[in-house]
C-alpha cells in the first residue's frame, strides 16, 4: 500500500480517536519522571545560552544524534535534541531556548510520545501548546515544524512501538494542520524516510528508529533550504575531519557533551565510542586518517559484565587501559606524525549511588592508572592534562554537585572540566 492511501486511511481514522481521547489526554497530562540524561543534558544547556545568531534544533533522539553544527558548517546551529525526550519535556525545558530569541528553530518531536500509548490526538494537542508558547514567547523567531518518521518493527527492538505504527500517519496528519492553524512552515520528512509499507527503510538504520550517517544526508538534504538556502554538498562524508581540527576522543563523558560550544572554537569535534577502553585504538586511527591539528583523548574503565545498567565496572584492569591508551597514541603517532596528543586522567566516579557502591574500594586502582598514564604521556611526549583536581572531592570521588548518577556529568561539572582543559587547547 503506498503512502497516500495510508495517509488517506488515517485521516479517516483520526475521528475514531475521539473515544480514547480523554484517557490518552490523561496520560498526557501525568507528571513525567524524566530520566537521569535529560536533567545531564538540560544542565549543560543551562551553561550555553542560545543567542539571536542562532540555529536551534530541538527535539528528541533523532536530533541528538546529528552534528548539526559540522552539518552546514556552522557554528551557531545548535544542537539542543536529547534522547528519550517527549513534547512535554520540551516544554519544560523551552526557557533555556526561548530565552535567547534564537533566529530560527527546527522543531521535531513525538516518537517517544507514542511509544508510551500516548495517542495522535493528546500529542497534537501537546505540541500546540508548545508552538503557541514559542511564537508568544519569541514572535521574531521563525519555526519549523518537521513530520514525525517512520520506524521500522522488522528490528524488534522497540516492543512499545509495536502495533503504533498508524499514530505516527494519524500524528502527521494532525501535526500539518497544527502548523497550518500556527503559519508555520511544515517540512515533511516522512516520505523521503519510508519505504512502499511506510515503515522506515531499513538501509538508513540499524535499530528500526534511529538514523545511519546516510539517514542524516537525506535530513539534511531537506531542511538545507531552510537552513542555508543555496548550500550546496558533496557526496562525501557527514562529518570529515581536516588539519585545523580537535578531536575530542572518549566514551559517553565525552560524548555526551557539545564541546564545540564548551569551548567557544568551532574547530572542536566531538567523537564518541563505547565505555570500553578497549575501543579507543580503532577509533584513534580512523580519525587520525584526517591528519587533526589536536586529539585529546580520555580512557574509560571496563564495562561490567554481570550488570547491564551499570556503565563501567570496578573491576577494571589498570594494565588493559595503559595497553590500550599506549595503543591508540602509537597509532596516532604513525598514521599522523603532526597531530598533538593530549591525555586527560580518568574520571572518577561516586560510589554514594548505589550502582556504582564498588567504586569505593577502587580509589588506589583508579590512582594507579592515572600515574602509569601519566608515565605514558611522559613516554611519549604528549600533553599531559590532570582532570582530578577540577573533578574530585577530598576523597578522591566525582564531586557530588557534579552529577545526578554517580559517572556522568551536570552542566557544572562540564564547565569545571573545560577550564581544565580549555588553556591547553587554546595554545
């Protein structure tokens, strides 16, 4: 069946919504516990205001995953998407954005929404409420209204999303006319992302919701007239690195932060991998190939095996990271002999959160590998940055005002960490 006819069928249907309205208006309206990322990324966004000069992207998931800012080469676009987000947690978090009257934002949101049986009608009517209060509250601001995308169940990863797949037609539907009733462009992505079953296609994928490198260059492809009318690109790659750039190399801690912004240097670059030190010689390597100006590079612990949520493990071995990180400075070195290495200590953790209790026994083990780190840098030649001081309390652990889960980072702890390290890079 192709996409008019489904779209055709879910106008029709979007009346039979009317029974369930109030229970999903319902749902809508509970007070949502967010998790412990959105308040990270929130906290960091309180530290970068946006200005009048801006770009902003705003959403979920799908919008945190993108480099908006390598994307058009800007850096006054603004990434301010985060993963798992829900129209009302953009609401609750649209001051740290309206109050800088940015100069355009791209609003998508919505998949979230459904996975939790929110249906079509309620999150309409939510994301009405959120349009009307970014056009009071930033009348010069010009808004776009991006169509919810497809996914694709043939994955089975997402089990909430099973059987939704007719809220997300009947949401675009409503969502087109909600930027009708406000004058807001509306830019429909949908059929660019779906293939003939509407589902979403699956070269552009490797979960069923969440977009490869190829999925962000047809995205990009579509918004560039709003965004940079007349720009043009090249077929190659998203996110190259040159000889004037830094790459900012390490797990989640690295990964989960817009150092660009951070650092007031646009030639800052963002490239993240998994909590295993293990990784960070592959990933080394394939971005040395760009010949950067600067890497700075920061190991992580071990992931622990026996528990799933627990990111890292108490139980890392300090000889597997200084093989590692030796590993990943030798192939630097090789592939690109004029790139500066910088080596930042390991971060420590809070053992006050109950995941991360093992962590108490671990502060000699995480003293140890910071010196024979320290002794790799020396080894090598290559900068030597300390981050223990800006970062632990007197015993040795991640300050408690510095994170909401025991590992990751506030806002503030960013900014401690970025004074750190910001004189080395600026030199």
């Amino acid at each position: 069946m192709n996409i008019k006819k489904f779209l055709a069928i879910a106008l029709g249907l979007c009346s039979l919504t009317a029974v369930a309205q109030d229970t999903a208006q319902e749902a809508q309206e509970i007070t949502h516990k967010y998790t412990d990322y959105y308040y990270q990324r929130k906290s960091l966004f309180a530290e970068m205001p946006v200005t009048s000069d801006d770009i902003v992207f705003f959403g979920n998931s799908l919008t945190n995953g993108g480099r908006w800012h390598e994307i058009f080469n800007n850096p006054n676009i603004k990434n301010r998407g985060i993963v798992g987000d829900i129209v009302q947690g953009l609401y609750d978090r649209a001051d740290l954005i309206l109050n800088g009257q940015p100069k355009k934002i791209f609003l998508l949101i919505g998949t979230n929404d459904i996975s939790h049986h929110v249906g079509a009608d309620s999150i309409a009517k939510a994301l009405d409420k959120l349009i009307t209060r970014i056009k009071k509250d930033c009348p010069n601001t010009q808004l776009y209204l991006q169509s919810l995308l497809p996914y694709n169940n043939d994955f089975k990863r997402y089990k909430n999303l099973f059987g939704e797949e007719m809220t997300v037609l009947q949401g675009n539907v409503l969502y087109e006319q909600v930027a009708r009733k406000h004058n807001v462009p509306w830019i429909n992505l949908f059929p660019w992302f779906a293939d003939r079953e509407c589902k979403l296609r699956k070269e552009l994928t490797n979960d069923g919701v969440h977009l490869k490198e190829d999925g962000y260059k047809i995205w990009r492809d579509e918004v560039a007239k709003y965004v940079a009318p007349g720009m043009t690109f090249t077929d190659g790659e998203l996110y190259p690195i040159d000889n004037d750039d830094i790459v900012m190399l390490g797990g989640t801690l690295v990964g989960y932060a817009e150092w660009h912004e951070l650092m007031d240097m646009p030639n800052v670059k963002t490239r993240s991998l998994g909590d295993v030190c293990d990784y960070i010689h592959a990933s080394a390597k394939k971005y040395a190939a760009g010949k950067p100006k600067k890497m700075v590079m920061l190991s992580s612990y071990n992931h622990d095996k026996n528990n799933k949520k627990v990111n890292v493990s108490a139980n890392f071995s300090v000889d597997t990271i200084v093989i590692s990180m030796e590993k990943a400075i030798k192939t630097v070195k090789e592939v690109s002999p004029e790139t500066e290495i910088i080596l930042q200590s390991i971060i420590p953790v809070n053992s006050s959160y109950e995941k991360y209790a093992q962590f108490k026994e671990a502060g000699k083990k995480l003293k140890k590998a910071n010196k024979e780190l320290k002794k790799l840098a020396k080894k090598y030649k290559v900068t030597w940055v300390d981050l223990t001081p800006a970062l632990a309390d007197e015993n040795g652990e991640l300050k408690a005002e510095f994170t909401n889960d025991g590992y990751h980072l506030m806002g503030k702890g960013y900014i401690a960490w970025r004074n750190a390290l910001k004189p080395v890079l600026a030199q």
